[in-house]
C-alpha cells in the first residue's frame, strides 16, 4: 500500500454557507509615465490605489510602467482567465467604476442571451411529431 502524502490531504476551497472566495486574485495597473492619455490613471493611482488595496486585502494589485502604451486595468481570476480593460478616455470616476467592475466579475466568459436553445427536463405534451407515424393523406 501506498503512503499517503500531506498535500493529497487538502480541500480544495469552494464557495458555501461558512466561506466566501472571492473570484478575482489580481489587478494589474499599465501605464506611460509620458503619455498624455495616462494622465487620469496616474492620478487614480495617486489617489486611491492604497484604500483600494486595503479595502481588498484578498486581491494582489500590481502597477506596472508600460512606456508608450495606452493604459489598460487587466484582471486574472481563479479560473485562469483575465479580462483587460483599456482606460485611456475614462476620467478618474470611470476608472474607479471600471476597477470595481472588475472585482465584481467573476471571470466567466460572457454567454449571448439571445440565440440559446430551448431546454426541458419534461417531454412535450403532444410528444414528438414523426411522419412515420402519421395517416396516409388520400388522393
């Protein structure tokens, strides 16, 4: 028989009634020192980026220099995707609106609401129609 090893014997966190983990595990600021276009996320950065950071202490925030680029947010959640968004137009409200909606997502790829098929657990009242089963037509 096998020995069973320590970290075979860990859970793996989930979301329930006695813990909540959030979707989001880091934010990554990229901005021009230089740029114009960066200028309100610099200010934001400036601003508000330590009581973002305190008042998410689960989420690792990172601000990166990204020279003559137009600045972007960028977001990896625990599934392993990330979702980017450019900043370069938005005021400094914007910005904030646009961080928080990244915290607020839970990095699941966007499914259409239109255009889904019909699904049942029931069958149909009248069942299925089959031109097997059907009369003859006369002539």
């Amino acid at each position: 028989m096998s020995p069973i090893l320590r970290a075979a014997l860990r859970s793996k966190p989930a979301n329930g009634h006695a813990a909540f983990i959030p979707h989001i595990r880091k934010l990554v600021f990229e901005y021009c020192d230089n740029w114009p276009s960066s200028q309100n996320t610099r200010s934001f950065l400036r601003a508000h980026l330590r009581d973002l950071a305190a008042r998410n202490p689960h989420v690792e925030v990172v601000v990166k220099q990204r020279n003559h680029k137009e600045p972007i947010v960028r977001g990896f959640y625990a599934n392993n995707r990330d979702k980017v968004i450019p900043l370069q137009k938005l005021e400094v409200t914007g910005i904030q609106q646009k961080v928080q909606l990244l915290l607020d997502a839970s990095g699941a790829k966007i499914k259409p609401l239109k255009r889904r098929p019909v699904e049942s657990t029931t069958e149909a009242a009248r069942g299925i129609w089959s031109g097997l089963h059907a009369d003859r037509p006369t002539l």
